[in-house]
C-alpha cells in the first residue's frame, strides 16, 4: 500500500487466540520466577503489589502462590 500500512490479513485475526494462550503461560511463568514483577505488570502500583513484595521478602514461595493467585483472579474476572 502507498502509506507504509499493511493490510490486516484473516490470518491475524485467527492467531489472536493462540497469542492469548502464549501470552497468560508467560505470564504465570514470570509469576512463579519474578512474582513482584508480574504483579506490577498486571496491577499496577497498588495494595496488590505492597503485598506481593512483603510475601516475597518473607520467601520466594508465598510470593510465588500470591502471584498466581491473583493472575487466576484477574482471569476469572476478565471471563464475567
């Protein structure tokens, strides 16, 4: 196209769920290995986040569950 943008193609469309799918598993993943982190990135500064790091401070475990705690909470949610 003369303006430098692309078409959108069907195929892009199609994939949009399968990105989704890539995207939550990376997400729990940087839950269980940087907790903080993925709770910044999904919440924001907030309530959330002070927890988050405290259970951090207090062992990587408890940090670890909160996290993906709340990224369940979020997608329960994001379904309603």
């Amino acid at each position: 196209m003369p303006d430098g943008r692309s078409k959108l193609d069907t195929r892009d469309i199609e994939n949009i769920p399968y990105i989704l799918k890539i995207m939550s598993l990376l997400n729990v993943v940087l839950a269980i290995v940087f907790p903080p982190v993925s709770i910044f990135l999904n919440e924001g500064m907030g309530g959330t986040l002070f927890i988050n790091i405290l259970l951090t401070l207090v062992g990587w475990v408890p940090g670890s569950i909160h996290a993906v705690w709340v990224l369940s909470k979020q997608g329960e949610r994001a379904r309603i």
